[in-house]
C-alpha cells in the first residue's frame, strides 16, 4: 500500500513542525500517491491526504489515486490549496524547494497568506533512497528487459554502421519488448569519440577496430534502468584490452565492496584508488554512480565527497571509466540493489571485452 510510503515523512512533520507538505514534482507525487499523470500536487497532513488536479484528470485520478481525498481544481490549482489551508488550519506548509520555480513560490505565498511557508531542501528527495519490494520488481523486470534487448541487437554492432542506428534499434528491441521508452538518449561513442563520457549516438561510421561505449537503459511503470558496456569491433589494440581490464577489475572490486554502512564516498574510492594505482588516475573524471529509480539520476550520489552511506534497498550504478582524449574510452555499469550482506546485481549484459 503507497500510503505506507508516508511514513517517510514524520521526520520532516516533525523537525520543522509542519502541518502540511505540499507536492508538486510528479515522480514524488507518483511515489506516494501512485498517480501517473503530467500534472497535478498532492497535499499531506499527518492522517490526511488530497490530491489535487484539474478535469482533465479526475477520471485517472479516480483510478490511480491511493489514500488521497481527490479535489478537482478549477483554472488556478493554488485556490483550492489555500482554500484547503483555511479549512484545515495548515498554518505551516513545507514544499519542495528543490523543484519549485521562483515565480511558483511567489503566487503560493500571495494565495497563502494565513500560512508560513517552509522550505525543505535536497533532503525532501531521500525519501525515494530505500526501495521497498514493490519498486525493486519493477526495477529488476526493467533492467533484464533492457540487457536482454542489448543482447538482440548486438550481432548488428559492427564497422560500417552508424552510431545512431545502433542507439535506434536498441530503442525499438526495447519497446517490442514492452518498454514504455528509453530511459535517456543513449551515449553510443564509437573510436576517439569514447573519450566523451557523454558522447550521445552521432552519426559517426564505427571503423574496424572501435572500441564502442554504449550506456543505455529502458524506462517502463516510471522506473528506469541503466547499464553501460565497451565492445570492440574487430580485434582492440593493446592499451585499448589495457584500459577495459583495468575498468572491469574497477567495476568488480567496486560491486564486491557494496554492503550496508559503506559510506558512498568509501565506495568510489575502491574503484578510483584501483585506477589511480594502475597509472590512469587522471582519466576518470566523474563519480562512480548514483542511485536508480523513479529518476533516471537520483540520491544517493557516489562520488568522492558523498558523505552518504548506503543501506540495504538502496538502488545504485557502479560505473568506472577511463576516458583518454584523442584515443578513446571504455565504461562498464551495471545496477545493483543493496541486500542484507552486499547486493544483487539487476542488469547483466557481458561485461568481458566483446569482439564483434
Ligand atoms: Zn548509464
Ligand atoms: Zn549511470
């Protein structure tokens, strides 16, 4: 049941002492209510809930909606908010500050003038940081969707086929599979173009001997999976098998070290220490990962000032890389969810040096 969710929020009732929180960023409005579509708040009180959205919604909020009372707003939603404040006494009203605009805080605080208005910060989208069972379903069903649809697709990965064929069949195997969509636009970074951790599919020809980073992931019910490999297109060269040995046993010692209590930081450190020592330190710029679910991106951050430390149902990427410009880059990801004594790992495309 979602509304069991809520207790997540006590903290926040309690250390700021709020009557009320006021929703609007639709992936923690879709958490803690179940409802799906691209616009609507949601109003918690300890032991009451609304849901608010307009009539273009009302009917799927009917069907959606869990441990809400719905209320169907006219032209401006923010009426019904303040209308509700006076009716109900929320004289304190967190929101989230992270995902409200400037210009929305100043028509909240003119409409809600009886009502103090408190911010909550980055710490609001914690929330979300445990998975319960439910989610690490959805989260396990859509990561093997997605390495499975990989696995289809790779005897089409080869020299003459350009980056963004490669990142458009994928799509289309994931939704014949019954993806909703991609996750995000994928990175398919072929040769020198490795050397871009972001290098999204170009219409750059993959040559004989490429090396070929393709990160990509599915998104399907709202969550979302996210894994990266490196193959090669014909036989690599020697710092090219260096480099992906050297991020595989990165990736490796990494998943090895999940386990509740290992602070984020600790974590990297396993990774990065690891490339650092075999003389590529400088060539991995970025953090080792972050956490996977609703968002694409999202809390905890792995990273080397991420004081956070993991616990068990937290769903995170472990992805090393080494980028060298005017040569090329490998990154190897998976997902993996944090258990009792380490963690499973959810995607599983090959992550052996490939030779295609
Ligand atoms: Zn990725
Ligand atoms: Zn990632």
């Amino acid at each position: 049941m979602l509304k069991n969710r809520r207790s997540c929020l006590n903290p926040f009732f309690e250390e700021f002492a709020l009557k009320a929180i006021l929703f609007t960023d639709l992936r923690n409005i879709r958490f803690l209510c179940g409802f799906t579509g691209t616009e609507g708040a949601l109003l918690i009180a300890p032991g009451h809930a609304w849901f608010l959205c307009d009539s273009r919604y009302t009917v799927q909020a009917a069907e959606e909606v869990q441990g809400s009372e719905i209320r169907e707003c006219g032209a401006v939603r923010i009426e019904t908010i303040a209308a509700l404040a006076e009716e109900y006494a929320l004289d304190r009203i967190g929101f989230e500050a992270v995902h409200t605009t400037v210009s929305s805080f100043r028509s909240l605080s003119e409409k809600l003038n009886s009502s103090e208005l408190i911010e909550l910060g980055a710490k609001l989208d914690e929330i979300r940081i445990r998975k319960d069972n439910a989610e690490i379903i959805l989260l396990s069903d859509v990561a093997t969707l997605s390495s499975q649809s990989l696995a289809a697709i790779l005897p089409g990965i080869k020299p003459g086929v350009r980056e963004e064929e490669i990142a458009l069949a994928l799509e289309i195997e994931m939704r014949h599979r019954g993806a909703d969509g991609r996750a995000f636009d994928f990175i398919v970074a072929s040769g020198e173009r490795g050397a871009m951790p972001h290098g999204v599919a170009s219409n750059k020809i993959i040559q004989p001997g490429d090396l070929v980073t393709i990160d990509f992931g599915a998104v399907k019910d709202g969550y979302h999976s996210d894994e990266t490999v490196t193959v090669a297109c014909g036989k690599p060269g020697l710092q090219a098998q260096e480099i992906h040995s050297i991020v595989r046993s990165a990736h490796d010692l990494a998943i090895r070290a999940v386990r509740p209590g290992i602070s984020c930081k600790d974590l990297d450190e396993v990774a990065r220490g690891y490339i650092r020592e075999k003389g590529y330190g400088d060539f991995f710029g970025h953090g080792l990962g972050h956490g996977v679910g609703l968002e694409i991106h999202e809390m905890p951050t792995l990273s080397p000032r991420s004081a956070t430390l993991l616990d068990e149902g937290m769903v995170i990427t472990i992805e090393p890389g080494i980028y060298i410009p005017g040569f090329g880059g490998v990154r190897i990801e998976d997902t993996v969810v944090v258990t009792g004594d380490g963690c499973t790992v959810l995607t599983s495309a090959d992550k052996q040096l490939l030779v295609l």
